[in-house]
C-alpha cells in the first residue's frame, strides 16, 4: 500500500478518474442502451435488456445503410474538395509578403459563424423561391428557379458547398503552418538545378507538407462524419431522405422518436466508420513522415 | 388544497371594452412560492407571459422563474431528456394536444385539482381533446384548425372568371372541394412569379395534412385496433393530390421543405393564390406592414374530400402542471391564470381560437363593435369550423414517431421516386412495425 501510494499511480488518479467519469462511464452506458429498447419518454425500458436486437434490426434497415453510404461518399468527396481549396488558399496566402496576418484572420471568418448559422445562411442563398443563388442566375436569363435543395444531386452538392464554404480554412491554416516550417535550402538548390514551379511543388513542398495533409484529413473527417447542424438547417436529411447522412437520422431516432437505445446502436455502428478513417489517415500521416525522414 | 378552495372566489370580469360572462377565478395567496416554469416561446406566444405573468404575481404574492422558453419541437425534446434524466424539477409546462399522450405520467391529473367550475368555463369537447386515458394533463390555451385563404381580386376578375369557366366548365368562385382548389391552384399558375397554392412540405406537418385529407375523403389512417389502413383508395387519392399540384407545378419547387412559417409568409408575399392557414396569421395577413395581400383576402371553411368531409386536422396548445411540482395550489391558480377569460382575450385579439366559449362571444362582439369586417369575418369561419369541421390526430404517443416514418415517403411520392401505392405499402409496413412494438396488437 505505502508503495502504491508513493508511486506514479498516485499522481494518475486524478486524470483516471475524470477520465473515467466523463468519458469511460458514458460509453459504457451508452453502449448498454445499445442492447436495451430504451426509450426518453419510459426510463423502466433502460433496465430490459433485448440482446444484439437492436443491432439485428439495423443490418436489415436498408435507410439506416444508405445513410452510411451517403455520409462515407459525402465524406470522401467534402474532404477532398476542401483538401484543395484549402492548399490553394494556403499556396497563395503563402507567396503574399504584405498583409498577410490580416488575410490569415479573414481567411478564418467562415470558422467563427455557428454551423447552425451558417445552415440558415445558406438554406436562404439556395431557396428555390427569394434565394440568392436563383435570383442572381435570373439576371443571367435562367428563368425557370433551380430546386437547389430538392434535387437530390443539388441537395447534396448544396450541403457540401456549405460545409466546404465553412472548414475550408481549417485546412488552409494547418497547410499554411505547415508551408511557414518548410526549409529554404531544398527548394532554393532544386531551382538552382533548374527545376521548374510544378517540380519543386511535387518533389518538395507536397511532401514536407503530406503530414500536415493527413493530421487536417484526420481531424476534418471526425468533424464530417458527425455533421448534422448544417445539414439539420438546410434539409432536415430531406426530402425523400435525399440528403439523409448518419447523424440527422441517429437525432430524429433518439430525440424526436425517443427511441435512444435504436440511436445509441447506430452511433456504436457510425463509430466505425470514424475509427476507420482515422486509423487510414494516421496509418498515411506515419507513412508520409518515414518517407520524408528517408529522403 | 384548502387555501386554493377558501380562495375560490366567483366574479364577473370586466377587461377591455367587453364584458364576458361570469368566470370562476383561482387566485390565492402565494407568498414566498416560486414556480418554475417552461414555456413555448417565440412572437406569437410570448405577449400572453408579458401580461399574465406580472398579474399573477401582483395578485398572489408568488414568482414565476421561466427556466425554458423556445419553440414546440425544442420544448419536446427537452422534457423527453427531462424525463429520461428524472429531472423533472419545474411546475409547469407548455403541452400540445398532439404531444401529450407521449409523456406519459409526468402530468397530474387536473381534474383532481381544478375546481369543476373552473373546468365549466372551456369548450366541453376541447377539455375531452386535452385528456390522455382518463387523466385531464392539460389546461387547453387556443386551439388550431386551417381554413382556407385567397387573395380575392383574383376571383372577382372578369377575364379570370370568362377563361375559368371555358376551361373547367363551372363558375370560378372560392374553393368548396380540393378537387376545385387544384383545378384553381393550376389555372391561377404561372411560376416562377406565381403559384395557386402550396403546402408545408415535411415532417409531422405534411402527415398532418395528408391525414386530414384522407379523413375528408372518407379513409382513416388506423382501423380500431391501431392497424394502419391507409394504403386503400382514400389514401392513394389524398397522396395524387398532392402529387398532381407539384407536377403541375401550381406549388413552388422548394415545397417539400416549406413548414409554417415558409407558407405564412409566401402568402403575406402576394405570390400565392390560395393557402390553407391556421387562424393565429390572420392578422399577420391582413397587416399592410407585412403583407401584399391586405386587404384583398377572402376566407373560407376548410374544403371538402370526395367523401364529403371537410378538412379539419386540429389541436390545441395548452398548459401541463408536473406530478413532482411541490405547490400545486399555486400552479393550479397559474394554470387558471394562463388561460382565463383575461389571457384568452389577449390571444384572441392577436387572431388566435381561444377554448372558452364565452370568450368566442366577446371577441365577436368587439370585432362588430369596432367595424372590423376582416376579424369578424376571421372569427366567425374559424368558430364554425372548430365547432363542425375539427378533428385531432389519433391521440397516442406514437403519433410523431408515425408521422417520421410517413412523411418520407409521401416526399418520395410527391417527387417520383416511388409509386403513390409503393409510398404508402412502405410507409404502412413501418408503421405496423411501430404500433406491434407499443403493442397494440
């Protein structure tokens, strides 16, 4: 005991037990709802427990897995889109040499707007009827007004317009950071050697940057995969479910159904997903810095 | 309970510039009690606690701490939590009529507590609408039913009039059947500047209004054991109504995201022809600040169905008292005081359906007095409907879950991706799913 008490254990308790507190024992009881048809509106239900029920019921849900394969492609597509614009942004933000540092705090002003603010901003730009978008598209002769967020093709892209429109400068920013760290000599003796923009951009730039690449990839796709406020304001996940992604249809079960153990089983699913993708970009992030040692 | 009985007093009111009936009034001395309270909140129901609150107070000694006010959808989820939690600790609380039943026995009876001449002063059938299994869980505060708006110089246009008649054959005259609104809402068309009507476009708002569609056509949603019957001709007819209107394109595009507030104001905005609207944006409507159209609405009942029903979906907002509140005598006499004769008044001025009959006289009477033909006008549809057309949605607590997993598939019909039978066989199969689990059969 009297060596427990003077070890490295004693020093850890206090991060254990918060850590315990507020993220272990919420799991655990969250994952349990998960075995349980809990629901908000009849706490008794939280104490009977149904087995893999919930989860058997999930694989044969056709809604619940278009919805995964929904938000994995909405995903895929938003990170790589803001992937580029985020290192455009980043590439020229770069080459400025007078006033910079006031564009850097421009470039994050998307960032500071609530996502619930920035899904009414723009469910108005893209409203079919006083909308922006069609409004300014009738100067230019298209009479008819596009359904922008009807369509489910628009509805979508409108959706990743917006999340793009506001994270684009999460990425820009780490590029930028990353782009400041780069060393000179490589890229001055590369041009010395006669290697022309798109070469020292491939062979030098893009690989001291691939790092930072993968740690903006990683924490923009743990942000992604849990986007609901944008959405919620935009569509709701509608209509006909055409823009449905995992957590409008995980709410709507939880909160307004009140069935949270249904939702807590599709949130232990979705998780999956989250841990994937982090696990791939990591699994690059280590990849990309060996490459660079080597080189 | 005593005080609350010795502080029973019967009294006539006087407010304003109308006398209602005698009105048995709750008041009590409450010092040094504070309930807290979570409300309903935004424009339209925030000046009812602006006056009420302060007379309660000044009258009782007590205070009223809101803990919560924001919007219906927010105030459900937030006490679905609550009770999840067993955090019930407040008083009282906003409730709907179609929100209720989901609760379950959070909400005291009140005809355990509300005096039977208190309880003498409301609508009969509207006390009957806010009881869940025998249990009164609500004082009713104004009730909702939808009639028809339209912009009245497009009626009595002659050029309108002659080429209505040679296409459809029948005098161009406000709508008595839905059939006759599509036929208007097409021909008034003329997007994308206008449109003959529109409809709120998803959630429990567009199951609602399918659901009273199929009942004004002579179907039913459920049978009596809670089977879902809707997929039957009654229920593909309601769907192609709304499906013909969207093809034809006599609604906006963007319908299918519209709720109230999208419909309100696209009529306010003098694009829309015809607009199926709950009483309370009458005034809205009719205010030149806001509105294009003031001053050129006409009103009429709801339309009928095929099967010669009309239209008549309704509910009534109110107020719930918790089982936990630790002074129900007090929260009794806030109950009484948020819905009397005074607080039904000031509602009713702002165009809202008051639950007490008298206050139905009085507010007619003072429309009359002061020449208002439009709120007269107003008063007098939404008094008729609310007392021949009114019906409420099936009062269940799977009544929003129902409408989640009907909803989507109407949207699909609407739009084409599925059959109107395919929408509704899907939609009537999940909802087997649903009533099986809560176990009615």
């Amino acid at each position: 005991m009297r060596k427990f008490l003077n070890g490295p254990w004693v020093l850890l308790m206090p991060t254990l037990i918060i850590l315990t507190c507020v993220v272990l024992l919420p799991l655990l009881l969250s994952l349990w709802t998960s075995f349980t048809p809990f629901k908000l509106t009849k706490p008794d239900t939280l104490y009977r427990f149904v087995g893999f029920r919930n989860y058997e019921r999930l694989i044969g849900d056709i809604d619940f897995w278009i919805a995964f394969g929904r938000t994995v492609l909405f995903l895929a597509v938003a990170l790589n889109l803001e992937l580029v614009f985020g290192l455009g942004i980043a590439l020229l933000i770069n080459k400025i040499t007078y006033g910079q540092r006031t564009l850097r705090t421009l470039m994050m002003f998307p960032m500071m707007f609530s996502p619930i603010l920035v899904g009414f901003q723009w469910k108005y730009i893209f409203n079919d009827n006083i909308g922006l978008m069609n409004n300014f598209l009738r100067e230019f002769g298209v009479i008819q007004p596009i359904p922008w967020l009807v369509d489910g093709i628009l509805a979508n892209t409108s959706i990743m317009a917006a999340e793009i429109w506001s994270s684009t400068s999460v990425f820009a920013i780490l590029l930028l950071a990353g782009l400041l760290g780069i060393p000179k000599d490589p890229i001055e003796a590369a041009k010395v050697d006669g290697c022309n923009s798109w070469q020292v951009f491939k062979n030098i730039t893009l690989p001291f940057l691939m790092p930072f690449v993968f740690i903006a990839m990683t924490i923009r796709s743990l942000d992604v995969a849990r986007a609901y406020d944008i959405v919620q304001m935009m569509t709701g996940g509608g209509p006909a479910k055409r823009t449905e992604l995992l957590w409008t249809l995980i709410s709507r079960t939880g909160y307004v159904d009140a069935k949270m153990g249904m939702a807590n089983a599709m949130s232990y699913i979705s998780i999956f997903l989250s841990i994937a993708f982090t696990f791939f970009f990591f699994y690059k992030l280590v990849e990309a810095r060996q490459r660079l040692s080597y080189e | 309970m005593l005080r609350l009985f010795l502080s029973l007093v019967l009294a006539v009111s006087f407010f304003g510039s109308f006398s209602a009936k005698a009105e048995t009034e709750l008041w009590g001395d409450y010092s040094g009690v504070t309930l807290r309270v979570k409300l309903i909140g935004g424009g339209q129901y925030e000046g009812l606690y602006n006056e009420v609150i302060p007379w309660w107070e000044e009258n009782t000694g007590g205070k009223i701490e809101i803990v919560t006010q924001k919007n219906h959808f927010e105030l459900d989820k937030e006490i679905k939590k609550d009770i999840a939690s067993g955090n019930l600790d407040f008083c009282v609380a906003s409730n709907h009529t179609s929100f209720a039943s989901q609760y379950g026995n959070i909400y005291t009876d009140l005809n355990n507590i509300m005096p039977a001449s208190v309880l003498a002063d409301y609508t009969p059938l509207i006390l009957e609408h806010s009881t869940v299994d025998g249990r009164l869980v609500q004082m009713p505060r104004h009730s909702d039913v939808s009639n028809l708006y339209y912009q009245k110089s497009l009626y009595e246009d002659a050029d309108n009039k002659a080429n209505f008649k040679a296409k459809y054959g029948y005098d161009l005259t406000p709508p008595e059947t839905w059939d006759q609104v599509k036929d208007q809402a097409i021909f008034f068309s003329n997007p994308p500047d206008f449109y003959g009507t529109q409809y709120v476009g998803k959630e429990e708002a567009i199951a609602g209004r399918f659901y009273e569609l199929i009942i004004a056509n002579g179907g039913a949603l459920f049978d009596e054991d809670y089977r879902p019957i809707f997929n039957s001709a009654a229920g593909v007819e309601a769907l192609q109504w709304f499906i013909d209107l969207y093809n034809a394109k006599a609604v906006p595009d963007g319908v299918l995201n519209y709720l109230w507030d999208d419909t309100g104001l696209g009529f306010a905005s003098g694009t829309i022809a015809m607009n199926l609207d709950w009483a309370g944006w009458a005034g809205f409507f009719n205010d030149p600040e806001n509105s294009k159209v003031a001053g050129d609405i006409g009103l009429v009942r709801a339309p009928m169905g095929s099967g010669g029903l009309r239209t008549g979906w309704s509910g009534s907002h109110s107020f719930s008292m918790t089982e936990s509140c630790p002074d129900k005598e007090a929260a009794a006499s806030f109950l009484w005081a948020l819905t009397s004769n005074k607080a039904q008044m000031i509602e009713a001025r702002g165009g809202l359906s008051p639950t007490r009959p008298a206050i139905w006289d009085a507010i007619i009477a003072e429309k009359k007095a002061e020449g208002d033909e439009f709120m007269l006008m107003v008063f007098e549809t939404f008094k008729m409907s609310l007392a021949e057309d009114a019906f409420t949605p099936p009062l269940i607590p799977e009544w929003i879950e129902f409408t989640n997993v009907l909803y989507p598939e109407l949207q699909a019909a609407i739009l084409g991706d599925k059959s109107p039978e395919d929408a509704l066989a899907t939609a009537s199969k999940k909802a087997t799913e649903i009533m099986e689990d809560a176990g009615y059969f």
